[in-house]
C-alpha cells in the first residue's frame, strides 16, 4: 500500500484499476496518508482514503480506500 503512495501525488491525473475491475480516471486532490486504526474486535491495521477529482467532471470526486487499488497508470496533462 504505501509503494502506491509515490505515484500519488496532488494535482496528478491518473486511471486506477480497481481490485474489482473498475476503473476510475481523475486528479489527485491531495496525496494520501496511510493510517493506522482498530476495528471493533481491536485488531490492528492500516489504510488510507484517495480523493480523485474525475477526469471529465472534477466537482464530481471519488473517495477511493487504498487497499482497493489494483494499479495505477498516469495520465498525459490535459491541453
């Protein structure tokens, strides 16, 4: 998880695959942070949530778990 956090830094514009086949073009808002957290039955843990601008209507956005993605391929600047 945190090997995906390099190729997520804010403002870039990428396509993830999910682990569940969908895909999902946007901007990166802000670049993530891995967490660590407990749940209900105290195991330990750690995630992080993306927040992806979509790619053809940014005030639509994403919130993406980071264990959801499968890969990430960048995507050329906008003209």
């Amino acid at each position: 998880m945190e090997a995906l956090l390099p190729q997520l830094e804010g403002e870039t514009q990428v396509e993830l695959t999910l682990q569940d086949g969908r895909r999902l073009l946007g901007t990166v808002a802000v670049k993530p942070t891995v967490q660590q957290y407990r749940n209900e039955a105290g195991d330990e843990g750690s995630n992080g949530q993306l927040r992806l601008d979509d790619y053809d209507t940014p005030v639509q956005q994403h919130h993406v778990w980071l264990d959801e993605i499968a890969s990430i391929r960048r995507l050329p600047p906008r003209v």
